[in-house]
C-alpha cells in the first residue's frame, strides 16, 4: 500500500487553535498534541490541495503538506491566508518539480527552529535528477524533519479516522472534532 499523507500544521503552542480552525471551517478532523511549535491535524474530505475554508479560517501561520508516495509530495505555507512559501513535485509521467515559491528566509522567519544546516540538506534534494534518487532522499521527510513536523508520516483523515475507531488507546492525546 502506497503512503497518501495530507496534513495541516498550525504555528502555534496551543492545540485549541487547531481545533478552532476546524470548527470556523466546518470541518470533522482529528488535532494531535503541540509539538516542536506545531500543532497537526487532518481535515476531512481532503483534496490533496489546501482547503480554502481552513487557509480562512487560521489566523496563525499554516503548513499544509502532502506525501503520495508513489505520485508526488507537496507544501505550501500560509500566513494570513497567503501563500508565503510552496514547493511542489511530481512523478506521475516525469519529473516536475515547482520551487519558484520556496523562500529560506520566509521558513526561517515563521519557523525559526528550522537550522540552516537542516534547510541545506532539504535544499539539495529540491531539483532532483532521477526517480531512483527521488526514491532514496525521500525530500518530503527531509523537508518535514527540516521544519520540526512531528506528526506528517502516513498521516490523513481517512487512515486516522479508521484507527482512531479500532484502536483508541493508540489515539489517547488526539482530539476528534465532529
């Protein structure tokens, strides 16, 4: 089974914003835990794009990040509702990549605990050449350790909707918004 991750992670310490993001959205979603100045969550009836009625609704800096194993992985950063930062890349047909809108400095500026040394090892795996490097740096994991993301692996409504039900103990710090 390949990965298919779609996650939101709000800039902030407190995990009740999340859960107001969701709530002004009108979306059912699961919040985890503040960690590293994250609070994650996952939205219901996700697109693989960033839902406008969530970008809306954060009045703090947003990530939204995609993972499709075997297609692609995505980021863009928000701040007020505008995208200050993105990066995109495909591998369905051939390589495509999209990094006119990355900005170092914009990360550094929202998320100061990214290390430059972290955001130079993400930044060599921006343009990648082949699909067999594509396969071994696994940028997308780079990128979200580089940022300080705690929760983004294998991560999205549906796979935490099903294991939230069948094993809640394994759930206990998330928080279900209906």
């Amino acid at each position: 089974m390949s990965e298919f991750s779609e996650s939101y992670h709000l800039r902030s310490l407190r995990r009740d914003d999340a859960c107001d993001v969701l709530r002004a959205a009108g979306l059912a979603g699961y919040v985890y835990p503040a960690a590293n100045g994250w609070v994650s969550f996952v939205a219901k009836d996700g697109a693989f794009e960033p839902d406008q009625r969530i970008v809306g609704a954060a009045r703090l800096p947003l990530l939204h990040y995609v993972s499709a194993e075997d297609h692609g992985w995505s980021f863009s950063l928000f701040d007020r509702g505008r995208v200050v930062c993105a990066y995109h890349c495909d591998w369905n047909n051939d390589i495509t990549f999209d990094d006119t809108r990355y900005s170092r400095a914009v990360l550094q500026k929202i998320v100061s605990s990214a290390g430059s040394a972290a955001l130079e090892a993400f930044e060599k795996l921006l343009r990648p050449n082949d699909f067999e490097e594509l396969m071994e740096t696994e940028a997308s994991k780079v990128f979200a350790q580089a940022v300080g993301l705690e929760h983004y692996d294998w991560l999205n409504y549906d796979y935490i909707a099903r294991d939230f039900h069948e094993s809640p103990k394994d759930f206990r710090d998330v928080i279900e918004i209906k």
